[in-house]
C-alpha cells in the first residue's frame, strides 16, 4: 500500500507532519488506498498526500476552486491541484486547508 511506502520514504516526517496537521481538522478522517492516501469528511473529499522525491504532495481534489494568492499550486487537469512541500509550513498548508474545507463544507447534498 502507499501507506506503508509513504513511511518508508525519506521524507516520511514531513508526510507524518502534514497528516498530523490533516487529522487535526475536526470531521477530517483518512482512508488508505492501495495507491493513495486519502482524506475527507463526512460532505466529502477534501485531498490526497503522498511522499514524493521531493517531499510531499497534497492533491486538493477541488483545488481548481482555490484561491491561489500565495502561487503554490500546480496542476492543469479540470479539477485536482497539488501543492509540493519539502518543508512543513504550517501557515501555508491551512491557508489552502482552510479553503479546502469550506469548499466541502458547502457542496451540494448528495443525498
């Protein structure tokens, strides 16, 4: 599973950082993938991390939605943009974060 080789990388402290920082978020929970590690709510996604050769990747699966001020994310899909870390930069991430899960928090019902 990625998981396990997420812990095994060289960058496994800052991966276990930023889950750190990811589980703290109320209503935020992990599900392992065997290709993925990902982490939403229960109104639903919110992104994917994985280790990376250069540190980690957060995948914000609506991160075409983000406001992107501070210039981090990359990406050109429809959808999905990641924001590349090789250090834990606890502003920066809940800058994006924060915006993550009010995206969620206000996404049409699927029920």
């Amino acid at each position: 599973m990625q998981f396990e080789k997420d812990l095994a990388s060289p960058h496994a402290e800052l991966f276990l950082k930023v889950r750190a920082t990811l589980l703290g978020l109320e209503g935020v929970t992990e599900t392992k993938k065997p290709r993925i590690t990902t982490y939403g709510t229960r109104q639903g996604g919110l992104c994917h991390l994985r280790t990376m050769p250069h540190g980690v990747d957060i995948g914000f699966l609506k991160g075409v939605q983000l406001q992107d001020e501070q210039g981090h994310l990359s990406g050109t899909g429809k959808a999905i943009r990641v924001l590349q870390l090789n250090t834990y930069d606890k502003p920066l991430i809940h800058y994006y974060l924060d915006q993550a899960l009010l995206l969620v928090s206000h996404a049409p019902s699927s029920d």
